[in-house]
C-alpha cells in the first residue's frame, strides 16, 4: 500500500518519518543547535567575567534574549559571548549560532559583529522557515545592544548607533520600527503592511515613505528581492 | 526502536480498522455515483441513506435533519454563515464565547466586520465554563444565533450545554423569538459525552470524523427541520441544495461507522482515561515546579491534560519532546502563522507568560499506563533543560 512519496518542498529536514516521505520543518544545522547549544549562560553572570549586556524582547512577545559579552579592550575582538533565551526552536538556534560566529577564529570586531545581518544567522543555519525569520532577528539586536553597551561604558559614546523609532504616520502613530515588525511577520505588501499597522490610512502623503520602508526592510531581512 | 506515545488525539485520531473496513466497498467496487439512477448509483444512495438513518437515530433526530459536509470547519460555517445571511432580517445580533474554535470565532469575526453584524464574545471563567446565566444576560431581542462549543478543544473543559440550550429555549418562547437559534460544536465532545440533540436543545450541532478515529474531510451538521440556511456552496440537489457536490460515499460510511462505535463506547472509554488523565497530570504536578493545569479541574473531558511550563515557550518543549517520540500539542505562539498566543488561554485571564509555555496532552484509545510514566519520566529533564536556557522567571503570582 506505501507510496512512493517526494519530500516536501522547501524542507531539508532531519527529523524523518519511518517511511521517509516527511521531514521536520528545521535544517540539521538549526537541529544540532537547538538540541546542543553553544556558549549560553549555564550559571548567573559574574561581575567582570563581561564588559557589555544587551537585552531584547519581552516573554510576554513570545522571545526574549539576554546576552552578555566580553570584549578585548585593546582590540575590540569579542573575546565570549554568552546568551540565555526563552523562546522557539528557531529562537534558542538562531543565538547559539550567532554566539558562534561573532566568537569563531579570534573573535570578530565589534564593527564586524555590527555588520552582522540577520540573512547572515540565518545562511549559516542553512534557512529557517518563513515565518521564523523573525527569531534570528532578536539575536541580531541584542547583539547590537550589546555593542552599544560596550561603547557607553567605555566613553567612547560617538560609536554608539541610536536605534531610536521614527515617527514615519503622525496620524496613525507608525514608526518605521512598527513597519520593521510588520515586514519581519510577513507583511510584504503596502495592503499587507497597512492591515497590520493602519499606516497612511488616514494619511495617504506617508505612503511613498511606507513603500520605501518596506521595501528596505525586505531587502535587509529577506535578501536581493 | 524509539518508543512512540501519540497525545495528540484534539488534533486527529488514527481510523479503526472497523471504520477503514466499512469503507473499502465504496472506495473500489460500489463506485456509483449516489444521483444515477442505475444500480450501481443506487448502491451508493442506499449507503448514504443507512449512515444518515444510524446517525438520525445517534443523535435523536430525523434523516432530514443531518447535513453531511466536509469536517467540522465547513458545518460551523455553514451554521454561522449560512443561519445569519439566510435569516439577518429576523436581527443582526449574534453571541458566542471568547474560547470558541477558530472555524465558529473568524465566521463571526467576518459577519461583524464584513457584514454589519454585532457579535457578542463571552468571557469564560478562569476555568474556561461559560454559564447560562451569562448567555441569557446577553440575549437580545435582535439576536438570533448562539453558538457555544460543548467542550473546548484546548482546554478540554466541557461547557453545560443542556443547561444553555434549556435557558434558550424558555427565552424564546417567553419573548416569542422564534428566530433565535443555539448551535453547538460537538466534534471534541462527541468520543466521550452524549448527543442526544432533544436532551442538549441544540437547533444545530457540529460533528466531525477526524477526532472520533474515522475519516478526515468528513463531517456533518445538524439542523433541526423548518430551519432555512444560506449555502456556502452552489450547483447541485444533492444534501437538499444546501450543500451540493457528490456525496463522500466511503467518508459518510466512515463517519456514521465511526459514530456509533464513540457512542457505544464512550462511557468505558472515560473510566479506561480517567485514572490515566489523573495519573499525568499528578504525575507533572509532582516532577516539576513552576506548573499550571488550564481548564476545569473535573468539567473537563477525559483525555485532556492542559498544562503550562512557566519560563520555558512550549513549541521548543515540543521538539524536544518530539525528539523524545512524544507527539503534542501547543496553542501558544510560534505554531500558528499568526505568532499570537493561544486565544483560549488569554481569554482564562491569565498573563502572555502562561499561554506561551501551554501544552496539550490529549490521550486516546491507545493510550496506556506505561505512556503515562514513560511522559513522566522524560518530561522533567528537558523542562528543566530549557528552563537552564531561558532569562525567564515568572513569579507564582502571575500563574497560581
């Protein structure tokens, strides 16, 4: 009675069905660091152990992310990097292996582990699902936190990048990290973008803003489009 | 070989092998297409006409008055839908609860937003029951359509059906509210409670195949005689125009096969489950700290164990408890598309924290003993493995 059955598209899964015809939704890659992560925080953090900490999300969204890192002051290398997560399988991966990539050979350089993208996270996991895009960039964030954390206790405050939210629809109150979200969840399109957030609906002058917005975000997050 | 203890029976049942055996002739010879008029096409007819008599009589009611249809989703908007476009000149008020299925929660959503309807969306109790009381408090003399599921899918607790539907009964007669109709999904209730629709005063009642180990895509509604409903779908006689298409000869077989085997064994099947159900949720009780059982301590089906692991987001407790060979469930987050927490457990009252960290048990038939211990043996490593993981440290105020 078996049939012949194809895998599913888009799916390079690991964990198979005995008749092999279904594979889970997560790449081995993302399989083997969230069964076996790297580098989190095993015991409470000690003062001196880290010279930054960043922070992101809330439990009450679904992911929250704290980090701890510790860099070389003469350098700027990261020396270790130590996270704990509460969130998906697509959550606790995607930090261990950004935890991974900002420590690997020698440590990046804070303006290197800046440049970091979340495509980048997400390359090396070899993909995540669409609707998990938006795990990999919690890490991406509170990795820029961190760094930020590093430069203020440092003085070295011309170094820090704002990330403070524009008001792009005074009418509707959007800022252009509210479009950030609605473009991470999904929301592709002006229509898909304006069910979210309501932006420009009663405010139609912000729209050509709104297009570029969404269109830059996509390109950050989601590649070339 | 891995051991494998499959929990998720809210979500689908494996078929019983009496149910795939009704089945085999009319998914190979008895291929006749129900509407022809040779023998072949009458095989079929009689087949649909037996299953629909076994079931009238399952749920005391007439041939007439059983509507096959594609599965729980399509009968619940077609009594949603079909029962207020057909019947909006009689009110525009609709009620139901805040913990209803999604199938029940978006037709009504849709009729508010799209066509001028007022809902009404209860609030359960802490433990998930809405009370008749409350349903009656909301009643209007434009209202025209209650539903309230019999027992929630989620949670498990079993709502006091009867009771509502007796309520809605005295209220349209004293107020001479012909038009108000009380509609009740059915299809979690239907393994283990009894769907006598005269006992219940339902007008019109959800049952589905796919949660009582028949066939998936099968399902059909109830609708007491002299109701009219709008049809979702147009283009032939058959189901009395109200939904046209071919019959689903071997899924109607199925479904009717798989129906009065849930209703012949439901009440050996509880006692079989309950010590089971009690045995689980003692068993994480006592293994673990930091936990919260949703749902109604006792009006809750036999198979449904709710619980939230505080700290810890339940779709990664779900692959880890998959790579263990235990299938369950979550409401919360990351498994829908939407990323929103379960609706059920917000509607309970409590925090975003406690619907995130919800999974759902639900045991069936197959379910043993030694399932139980081998959940309540693996179960605490890999809570405590992720808890060793998350920032997180919900304080008991917010889940006691």
């Amino acid at each position: 009675m078996s049939l012949p059955l194809r895998p599913i598209a888009g799916t390079t899964g690991d964990v198979t069905a005995k008749n092999g015809a279904q594979s889970w939704f997560y790449t081995d890659v993302v399989k083997d660091h969230f069964f076996h992560p790297r580098n989190f925080m095993v015991e409470d953090a000690r003062e001196g152990d880290y010279n930054a900490i960043g922070k992101v999300g809330s439990p009450a969204c679904g992911d929250e992310l704290r980090v701890w890192m510790k860099v070389d002051p003469e350098s700027e290398h990261i020396q270790d990097f130590r996270w704990k997560t509460f969130g998906c399988g697509s959550a606790i991966a995607s930090t261990s292996m950004a935890s991974v990539m900002v420590t690997e050979g020698g440590g990046m350089t804070l303006e290197a582990a800046r440049a970091l993208k979340p495509q980048d996270i997400m390359d090396r996991l070899g993909g995540l699902p669409a609707r998990k895009f938006h795990c990999s960039v919690l890490c991406d964030k509170a990795l820029r936190d961190a760094i930020n954390d590093y430069y203020r206790r440092t003085g070295q405050f011309d170094k820090i990048v704002a990330e403070s939210a524009r008001l792009i629809d005074p009418v509707a109150k959007v800022t252009d990290h509210d479009i950030e979200e609605a473009v991470l969840e999904g929301a592709h399109t002006l229509e898909l973008v304006q069910q979210k957030t309501k932006v420009g609906i009663g405010n139609p002058g912000c729209l050509p803003a709104v297009e570029e917005l969404i269109r830059f975000y996509k390109e950050k997050y989601f590649g070339a489009v | 070989m891995k051991r494998e203890v499959y929990l998720d029976h809210a979500a689908t049942t494996p078929m019983l092998p009496d149910v795939l055996e009704a089945m085999l002739p009319y998914l190979t010879h008895v291929y006749g297409n129900p509407s022809s008029f040779h023998s072949l096409g009458k095989n079929a007819k009689d087949a649909v006409d037996e299953a629909r008599t076994l079931i009238a009589s399952l749920l005391h009611a007439r041939e007439d008055e059983i509507l096959f249809t594609s599965g729980g989703t399509e009968s619940d908007n077609l009594a949603v839908l079909g029962y207020a476009r057909k019947n909006q000149a009689q009110g525009k008020h609709l009620i139901t609860t805040q913990i209803e299925h999604h199938a029940v929660l978006e037709a009504m959503m849709h009729l508010e937003k799209k066509e001028g309807f007022e809902v009404t969306y209860l609030p359960p109790d802490r433990d998930g029951l809405v009370s008749a009381q409350q349903v009656e408090d909301a009643l209007r003399p434009d209202t025209i359509l209650v539903s309230i599921m019999s027992a929630n899918n989620e949670i498990g607790t079993i709502e006091p059906i009867a009771e509502i539907g007796n309520r809605i009964q005295k209220w349209r007669e004293v107020h001479g509210r012909p038009a108000l109709l009380f509609h009740s999904d059915a299809c979690q209730a239907a393994e283990y409670l009894p769907l006598d629709t005269q006992k219940l005063h339902v007008d019109m009642l959800t049952l589905n195949g796919s949660k009582i180990y028949g066939p998936k895509g099968t399902g059909l509604l109830f609708v007491k005689r002299g109701i009219k409903l709008q049809p979702l779908l147009f283009g032939g006689a058959q189901e009395r125009s109200i939904r046209p298409g071919t019959e689903n000869v071997a899924g109607v077989v199925g479904l009717a096969r798989a129906l009065a085997i849930a209703q012949r064994d439901r009440e050996g099947q509880e006692k079989r489950l309950l010590p089971l159900r009690e045995a689980l949720i003692r068993g994480i009780q006592s293994s673990i700290p930091k936990t919260r059982l949703n749902g109604h301590p006792t009006a809750r089906l036999p198979n449904n164990v709710n619980m939230s692991f505080m700290d810890i987001e339940g779709e990664a407790l779900i692959l880890y408890l998959d790579e263990a060979g235990i299938y369950v469930s979550t409401g919360s987050a990351c498994t829908s598309a939407s990323l929103d927490p379960s609706h059920v457990i917000l509607a309970l009252g409590l925090p975003y924290e406690v619907a995130h960290g919800s999974i759902r048990f639900t045991l069936g038939r197959s379910t043993t003993q030694e399932d139980m211990d081998y959940v309540i043996q693996k179960l605490p490593p890999l809570v405590a493995k992720l808890r060793a993981l998350s920032p997180v440290n919900v304080e008991p105020k917010y889940f006691a």
